[in-house]
C-alpha cells in the first residue's frame, strides 16, 4: 500500500523549534517571534528546492528531529527524551508546510516522529509519500 508517486525527501537545515501554545501579552494573542521565524525558515527552504503541486489525498510522513545536543547529555546518548515533546515540533512542521507540501495537514494518515541528538548543526529530515487508497 505505497507510492502513486516517486517519494518527496528533504533535510531542512533548520533547528527543530516547538510550536508552543499560545502566548498572551497586552490582552491579545500572539506567535513568538522564535517560532514565526523557525516556520518561515522552513517554508522558505522547501519552497527553494520543491517544484511541485501540494499533495492532496491520503499521504505518509517519517520525520526525524535532529537537536543540537546539550553539554548536559553524554556523548553516547541517541535519543533526545527531553522536552519539548515530539508533537509540539510536529505541530510548527506540518502548518509551515500546509500549502506547499500538501494541501492541507489532515491529508497525512500515516507517519512516523522521532527526535535525535546530534553533534551537528540542528535539522529536521523528512520523507513524504502518497498512500494507495
């Protein structure tokens, strides 16, 4: 039960940023400006390097979040068991893609979220593909 198309993979050189809930200052609701900027990161890479249509229909979505690891952590340490949780990154990728990638979020059925420490540079890896009805 896989591709109609070839799949679409990217490696987002973004730090993986949560998409928190909202903030309240002076009686009104706002996005911080950390997690506007990260989604707009995001948008304007894909949008860079993806030619494509928005996927429409039931698609499939394996993400991993690579955050840079803290001098805290043993180098031995893969798995980031830390906050913030793995839906808070999930939340900011999936609407900063909406429009873009598929045409709306609801589209993906199937999926796979992980979050990883790295040496490295933050980044977000993905593979998108499209479900076989």
């Amino acid at each position: 039960m896989r591709n109609l198309l070839p799949d679409i993979s990217f490696t987002v050189p973004v730090e993986p940023t949560p998409k928190n809930s909202t903030k309240w200052g002076r009686g009104r609701a706002y996005t911080p400006a950390k997690v506007r900027n990260a989604a707009q990161a995001i948008r304007d890479y894909i949008k860079e390097n993806y030619r494509g249509a928005p996927l429409d229909g039931p698609l499939g979505l394996d993400v991993v979040y690579y955050r840079r690891r803290p001098a805290s952590k043993r180098k031995s340490k893969v798995w980031a068991d830390t906050k913030p949780d793995e839906d808070n990154y999930t939340k900011l990728f999936k609407d900063a893609l909406e429009g873009i990638l598929w045409t709306n979020d609801s589209r993906i059925s199937d999926g796979r979220y992980r979050k990883m420490f790295t040496d490295g540079p933050g980044r977000i890896e993905f593979r998108l593909w499209q479900l076989q009805e």
